[in-house]
C-alpha cells in the first residue's frame, strides 16, 4: 500500500495479515465496493471499504494498494 503508511497487506479467506498480525475479518462485496469488518486483533470492531479502481487496485481511506504478483 502507498499513502500514509506504506506497508503490505495480505488478503486471505477469513483473515488479513499487516505487519505480522493476523486479524480475522469478514468480506462483504457491493458493487465495486469491498467491506474488510475485523473481528479480531487492533482493529477489532472496525470496518474499512475499499473500492476497486482498476483490475489490480483498490483505494482506501488510507491509500491506495496495488497487487504483487
């Protein structure tokens, strides 16, 4: 991710990885609109929306991530 901080996150089935924790998390897909809610670790409680801007990119309140391949 670019933008504030810039890191690696990874998006799994159930889970997301940044910096080491593992966090669990639901999706919930509308539109071109992608709802990360975490259901554990720091951010517990939180939702964060992403919007798909092309194939391979997202754009979220905290920048904007690409995938590596």
């Amino acid at each position: 991710m670019a933008g504030v901080v810039p890191l690696a996150v990874q998006f799994r089935v159930g889970e997301t990885e940044t910096m080491g924790f593992i966090e669990k998390v639901s999706y919930e897909i509308k539109g071109n609109q992608v709802i990360v809610s975490y259901e554990s670790g720091p951010m517990q409680g939180t939702a964060v929306r992403y919007t798909i801007i092309a194939p391979n990119s997202l754009r979220s309140e905290f920048g904007i991530l690409q995938r590596i391949h």
